[in-house]
C-alpha cells in the first residue's frame, strides 16, 4: 500500500510511481473499463498523422493501450506529466517508439493542432481557478471533429446523494482491502489537493470554453466520464 501522507499533502512524486497502477486500479471503480472505453473510443478519432494528448500521463499504461489499438495508424502520441519519477518508470516498448514525454505541468505548455485528447482523473488535482483557461487551451489545440475524454471524480447533486456516494466509495475500498485508517488517511491527504465539481459544473465549464456536443459515456459511483467533441 502506497505510504501515509500528512493531511492535504498527497503528492505523485517520490516513491508513489512503484505502487501507481495496483493503488490506482483498487482506488477508483472501474478503473481498467474506463481505459478499455477510452482506448476504443480513440478509434473513432485518430487517423493517420494524428496527434494524440494524454493530460496525466502517469506511469503511461492509457496510451500504451491505445497505441495498440491504433498499430497500422501513423499517430504522434504525447503525454503530459510534471512528475519525473511517472515518467522514469515508462518502459517504451519497440512498438511503441512514436510518443513524446513532456515533464510539465499542462497549464504551461503550448498544445499543438490535435484529434484527441485525454484527461483520465487529471484535472481534478488542478486548482479551479486554472481548469476553464485548460479546457480552453484543449478546445482550440483541438481540430475540429476532434474528441475530448474527461473523467473526473464528482460530487453528487445534493447532501443525500452525497452520503450514498461517499459510503459506497468506503465500501469499494473496503473491498479492495483497504484498512479503515489507510481510508482515512487518504481521505485527510488529499484535502485541498483533489477538488471535485459537479457533473453539471464540469459540463457547463466545458460549454465556456466552446464544447458545444457533450455526452456522459460513464458513470460508477462518483467518478464519471465526459466525452466532447468539437
Ligand atoms: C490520477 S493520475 C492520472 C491517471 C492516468 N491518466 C491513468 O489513466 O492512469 C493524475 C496524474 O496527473 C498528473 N498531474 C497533476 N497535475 C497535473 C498538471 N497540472 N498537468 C498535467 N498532469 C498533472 C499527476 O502527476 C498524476 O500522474
């Protein structure tokens, strides 16, 4: 199990890469379906010499798969992450030679044209007041027909459906053998860090910032999956 943090520190850097994907597949619901759909969704957008962001690239096992479902396509595949040690674990396989690492924090970077881009659970560790500015840079780097896949954790609607949320995810963790005091403390580390909206506060931000066509492709407890296409 990925080691304590104190409250409101959680961070992905230091040792977290060794422990990544097992934590991440126990933490979040769903969590390989929702690569499986958005690896076969990316068919439905790339083609030959198509870009293809990956906003979180993290330890890269997203674009690996969708590399693998897009093998006879030319695609410049690029991956965003601002912590090293993600990025240092990233084996490249021989297949898999045609994808750029950028070692940044998305707000800083230039995007170019693209037909897809993911943010699979990214940007909700971003602090709000940068999210609208983002998903602006997304919809212009996009061209147009081009998709975008936005995951998130959310709250629910209203206090009741809340409570129903937050005791199911207690539950799910729970089930994956998660202790109670590794729950709480996971809880307390990412205060501050990790901010959900709503579905519909991420909806009408992806609205301002031109996405006219959005579509809920998932839903599992309190993290759900937004495809927009421009
Ligand atoms: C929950 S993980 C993403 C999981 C990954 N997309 C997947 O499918 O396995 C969030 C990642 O976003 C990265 N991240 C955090 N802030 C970021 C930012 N401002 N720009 C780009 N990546 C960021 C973190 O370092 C972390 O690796």
């Amino acid at each position: 199990m990925i080691k304590t943090f104190k409250t409101g520190k959680w961070t992905f850097g230091k040792n977290v890469y060794k422990e990544f994907n097992s934590h991440i597949e126990k933490s979040i619901p769903s969590y390989l379906k929702t690569q499986k759909l958005i690896s076969e969704l990316s068919t439905y957008f790339l083609r030959e010499d198509s870009i293809c962001y990956d906003i979180g690239f993290s330890t890269g096992t997203l674009l690996v798969k969708i590399n693998n479902l897009n093998l006879e396509k030319k695609i410049n595949f690029i991956g965003i992450e601002p912590e090293l040690n993600m990025l240092k674990s990233f084996k490249r396989s021989k297949e898999f030679k045609k994808i750029t690492l950028i070692n940044k924090v998305v707000e800083n970077i230039k995007m170019k044209k693209s037909d897809y881009i993911i943010s699979h659970y990214t940007l909700q560790f971003i602090r709000q007041n940068l999210r609208l500015k983002i998903l602006k840079k997304i919809y212009n780097s996009l061209n147009p027909g081009g998709g975008f896949v936005l995951f998130e954790k959310v709250y629910a609607n209203n206090s009741r459906f809340e409570k129903i949320f937050s005791d199911m995810l207690v539950d799910f963790k729970s089930k994956n053998n998660f202790s109670e005091k590794e729950i709480i403390n996971k809880n307390k580390a990412i205060r501050g860090i990790l901010e959900p909206l709503t579905t519909r506060q991420n909806i009408i931000n992806l609205k301002k910032a031109g996405f006219k066509n959005n579509q809920i492709i998932h839903q599992d407890i309190n993290f759900i999956g937004i495809l927009s296409i421009k």
